[in-house]
C-alpha cells in the first residue's frame, strides 16, 4: 500500500508513524477488527460498515479456507492468501495486521507447520501488511528470519497462556514479556 501525503508527495518509510504507536503516544484506544471470514470477498459489501471506527484490520490467516470448512487444524495455499490479501487492501485503505494463530495459541494453524507459516508471513511482507503477529512460540531461527526480512512491516509480538497457569506476577511471564520485547517492540500477552 502507497501512502500519500496531503501535498500529494509519497514519504520515506521511516517518516511513516504506525497507527497503533501514534494511538499509543496519544492515550487513544486502537481499534483492532479480526476478520474471520473464510472467503474476505463474501464480506466485500459490508467491509466498509464493518471497518467503521477501526483502525486496522486483523486477517486470521489461519481462519482463510476457499472451501469453507475448518477441521481442528487449518492451512490455507499461500496463493489463497495473497488472494485474500488482495481483495482485503483492494477494499479497504486500512492497515493490515496479518496473523496466523497457532492451534496451541487458540488457533487453526498446525504447530509443527513452521516453513509453511514463515512463507505465509514473507507474503504478508512481500504484501506490505503494516502488522505482522509472531508467536514468540514460533522456532528462534523462524522469529530471527522474519524479523531480519521485516521492511516496513511492525512486528507484533504475542504470546497466549490457555491454561490459566501463568499468574501476572509469575517470572514465566516476566520472561514471555522480556523475550517478546527482544523482538517485536509491542507485546500482546
């Protein structure tokens, strides 16, 4: 996506302020709207009703089926996504915050499927999604590759506790948070 400065000039990509640091900085709330269609274009009249008030859309990659059907686990071809993708910055000028959630992190999307997943998020750069969610579960060597190929895309680090075992207070957590810094600059546990 292109951005356009009001006197018509397009600005360098470090001059770009993301919206949910600008937000941040300015004691807004960010509005984040998951979108779990498994088809966007079935949403495509009313994406714009849907997105009123939002800043930035959230594409489950992990909930993306051209057939329709989820089973426990769930895959989409990474030509599906970039087709998905497509339509989504076709409809919308919103940011994309492009996730794949992991069956573990209360997802779809395999936990052994590594390589499939670090192809799904080289698209999302490769599309310009202005967000990239990265389990910080996700290999080292896979965190390490996405963020050294990241461009302009922000990374979002985040890590989810199913289990309701890890207290707030914990030093499990404490080190979930440290790790998750390390790389993503903003945390979502």
């Amino acid at each position: 996506m292109i951005h356009k400065l009001s006197n018509g000039t397009t600005p360098s990509p470090d001059s770009l302020v993301d919206v949910i640091s600008r937000n941040y900085s300015n004691e807004k709330t960010t509005f984040i709207i998951p979108l779990t269609f498994p088809d966007v274009s079935v949403a495509a009249d009313r994406l714009t009703h849907v997105g009123y008030g939002g800043d930035v859309w959230e594409l489950r990659v992990d909930l993306l089926s051209p057939e329709n059907v989820l089973g426990r686990t769930n895959m989409p071809s990474t030509a599906y996504v970039k087709q998905q993708l497509d339509t989504l910055q076709r409809l919308s000028d919103l940011p994309i915050l492009f996730t794949i959630r992991t069956a573990s992190q209360g997802g779809k999307f395999p936990d052994d499927a590594h390589q499939e997943a670090l192809k799904l998020m080289f698209l999302a750069i490769e599309a310009e999604c202005s967000y990239i969610d990265v389990e910080i579960e996700w290999p080292t060597s896979m965190i390490n590759e996405i963020v050294k190929n990241k461009a302009n895309s922000r990374i979002i680090a985040s890590f989810h506790d199913w289990t309701g075992n890890i207290r707030w207070t914990s030093q499990t957590l404490k080190d979930k948070y440290a790790e998750a810094d390390r790389f993503g600059g903003i945390s979502s546990l």
